[in-house]
C-alpha cells in the first residue's frame, strides 16, 4: 500500500514513517510549509533540513508542499475574528480539518496514495462500516481532542502508527535508528506564533486598545493592553498585585465588557469563575449524531484536562447544551468541548459559545 506520511521534522512523524515501511507499505514523507515569515521565527526551515535528514535514513522519498495561502484563509483569518470576538480559539483543530486533513489529503492522492498518515497519539477503530477517533494508548499524550472535527471521510483515509506507543518507545525506536530527531523537543504552542512573545505577535495583527482593568464593584485597579490578550482564568501577567485596597490574594481575570473596553477581575475566591454548563455550535459528530437526545458521557473542555462527567442535551444538529456533574473553571468561549465515552471512543466536538451557572 503507498502511504503518505504528514512528516514534520519531529520525532513522532519520523517514528510514523519508519513503522509503515517496517509494515511493508511504500512510504513517501511530505512536509507542509504552512506559515511564511522572513525574521525566521517560524522553524520551518530547519525542521525541513531534519525532514531530509529522517526521510534519507530510513530511505524513503521526500517531498515540500506550500499551503500558506491555504492557512492564512481556513485557518489564520477565523483566529484573529475571534480574538476580535474577546474569544480565545483553537488554530490547531482547524489547522487539522482544513489542511492536513484537507489539501494535504488531497495532495496525497495526486502522488497516488492509498492512505495518508500522521504522528498523532490518536486510534481510528473501523466498525460496521464507520470510522471511530478513540484515544490513543499513550492517554499522557493523546491528541484525539485536537482531532475532534475530522469527517468520516477523512478518517477513512487516515492511519494512525502511533497508536499503540507510549512516547519514551518512540524516542527508544528513534534513537535506535539513528535519527537526528530522537532527542528534539517537542514542538508547542502555534508554529506561526513559535517561540516569540505572543503579544507582540498579535499586535502586528490586530491594533490593540488599551483599557481600564476593574473590580467586581467597577473600581480602576490598573489598565491593561487589550482584551484579546487575556483569558478567562488567567491569573499572571495582570500586573495589578500590589495595588492598594486589595486582600492580598491573587488577582485573576473573571470576564471581559467588550462593550466598554474593561477587564474584570477578582481576588481571592474563584467561585464565580466556576459554571455549571455550556452552549457549543459547530458540533461535530463522529461517526454520526447520536439518536439520544439527552445522555450521560465524559467531556474534555481543554487539551490535557482529565475527562468530566457530563450530560448532554442534543439542541440541534449542530449546537449542544452540556450540564456538568461537577462545576468546572474558567470555561472559556473559542475554545472546544470534546464528548468520550467511557471506553475512550470520541463521539466529536464543538465550539464552547458561553457558560452558564445555576
């Protein structure tokens, strides 16, 4: 089977790949520019060098593809409209169902292939005719809620190596082999955002208005940089710790009025950041919508966060409400819900719009 391989430079594309031609497979490795910048923040560049490097030991064939424009549109304009909305979105799960899932896929066919794969940590389980994301064996570093809007289309065409591996072995197996990506970092964060200063970045983007940060009771306690640059929760970089007439306990940003350009914070106990539901639209459902309307399962609210029980009330075909067992913080807008089963199998995800409490 000819497979294309997503190889990014890191370690875990690099493992991906050699394990297919293990299999028997005939592999080709493809590297996906997706950002442009000329101060070199981005590692493209290098990370391609160490494309070459991988894809000649294990001696399979290359190739670079250009989807920058592709980003820019899908992916990178959706991103700063909701930074504009006071919201904090997600590029990395778009990033996965509009380019390497989308013109990447489509790229992988005209070189003939019969699959694609990644290095995600991720399991795709085919059962009755219908594709399932479940999580991967290494559950420290799983990554099916970054996959949460793939369509049955695209994980029909999609292999996932890695799924049965827990990382030490794939830096054991990489290491064993040579490969000068055994020992690199892990890669975190946006690539287009890289190692630089976040709010730097952004304000190249979009202009930044500075504003009152207050109190619950509307008191000026400082002034911060812009709204989009706060979320919610968020308890560094406020720079309001030694104001007067405080308790002493930290501060930490509780909402924001877009409306008037203030950022509320409180201090001290977080009980109004909890909430005890949320609306999300967007919802995508793997393989299909459930027939329940209403049902009980485990919901993710931020990568790495350890499964929440929920029930989830089915409002449309497109939009959730999702009550939780326990309250949860800091539930923030732009961000996903992603629905488990008790196995593990992911039922999909949408866009958290707002929280609620009761």
């Amino acid at each position: 089977m000819k497979v294309v391989v997503g190889i990014s430079g890191g370690v875990d594309s690099s493992v991906a790949a050699y394990l297919l031609k293990k299999q028997g497979h005939d592999v080709i490795g493809l590297f996906m520019v997706n950002w442009e910048e000329i101060d070199g923040s981005c590692t493209a560049e290098s990370d391609f060098e160490d494309v070459k490097r991988v894809c000649n030991a294990l001696g399979i064939p290359y190739y670079s593809v250009n989807y920058a424009k592709q980003y820019y549109d899908r992916v990178f304009k959706h991103f700063l409209e909701e930074y504009k909305k006071g919201r904090t979105p997600n590029p990395d799960v778009l990033c996965n169902r509009e380019i390497k899932f989308g013109p990447f896929l489509e790229q992988a066919k005209k070189l003939g292939a019969d699959m694609i794969a990644t290095g995600h940590y991720a399991k795709k389980i085919e059962k009755d005719g219908k594709y399932y994301l479940a999580k991967a064996h290494d559950l420290n570093k799983d990554q099916s809620y970054f996959l949460n809007q793939l369509s049955q289309e695209q994980l029909k065409s999609v292999l996932f190596p890695l799924a049965d591996i827990d990382k030490p072995e794939v830096r054991k197996i990489a290491a064993e082999l040579g490969l000068s990506t055994a020992q690199k970092k892990d890669s975190t964060g946006i690539c287009f955002i890289g190692e630089r200063n976040f709010k730097n970045f952004l304000k190249n983007y979009l202009p930044a208005q500075k504003g009152d940060i207050v109190d619950l009771e509307g008191n000026k306690v400082g002034e911060h940089d812009g709204l989009m640059f706060y979320t919610l929760g968020q308890r560094r970089g406020l720079n309001i710790g030694g104001k007067k007439g405080g308790n002493g306990q930290r501060w930490f940003v509780e909402d924001k009025d877009l409306s008037s350009n203030r950022l509320i914070v409180s201090q001290g106990e977080e009980d109004k950041l909890f909430s005890d539901a949320l609306y999300a639209s967007e919802m995508n459902w793997i393989p299909s919508i459930p027939q329940e309307k209403s049902f009980v399962c485990n919901a993710k609210f931020r990568y790495r966060q350890p499964d929440q029980k929920v029930r989830v009330t089915v409002t449309g075909t497109k939009t959730i409400y999702v009550e939780f067992f326990e309250p949860q913080r800091a539930i923030t807008p732009g961000q996903y819900v992603v629905l488990y089963t008790d196995d593990g199998i992911c039922l999909g995800g949408g866009v958290i719009d707002k929280s609620e409490k009761k």
